[in-house]
C-alpha cells in the first residue's frame, strides 16, 4: 500500500510542477524561456502518464484495490 501511497504523491507532484511550467511560460515574454518552460512541461505531462499507467498497474495487481 505504500507504493501506491508514493505513486500517488508523485503523480500529484508531476501534475501540478506540469502546472507551474504552464503558468511560467504564460507568463513570460522571452520567446526562449517560453519555448523551454512549454517543453518542461511537456515532458513533465509525459512522467505524469506514465506515473499514473503505473499507478494503474499496481492497482489492478494488489487485492485491496479490486472491485
């Protein structure tokens, strides 16, 4: 169960950094910082998949999690 716990917390995580990245590069007129605060967030969205496929994944392995 403490798998999941972290998986959780570092889904939350990945989410709300993909957020922030977001926001930054809404905020900024440096075409540059924007390009790269949009790519960040990007790949951050992309860890956040594959956090939550695992996520998923451990779910669907554990007992306690089946319907």
């Amino acid at each position: 169960m403490a798998t999941v716990n972290d998986l959780e917390k570092a889904l939350t995580g990945a989410q709300g950094l993909a957020a922030q990245l977001k926001t930054f590069s809404m905020d900024t007129n440096d075409q540059q910082a924007k390009q790269t605060f949009k790519q960040l967030a990007q790949t951050t969205e992309n860890i956040a998949q594959t956090l939550q496929s695992r996520l998923d994944f451990v779910k669907s392995e554990e007992p306690q999690y089946r319907e």
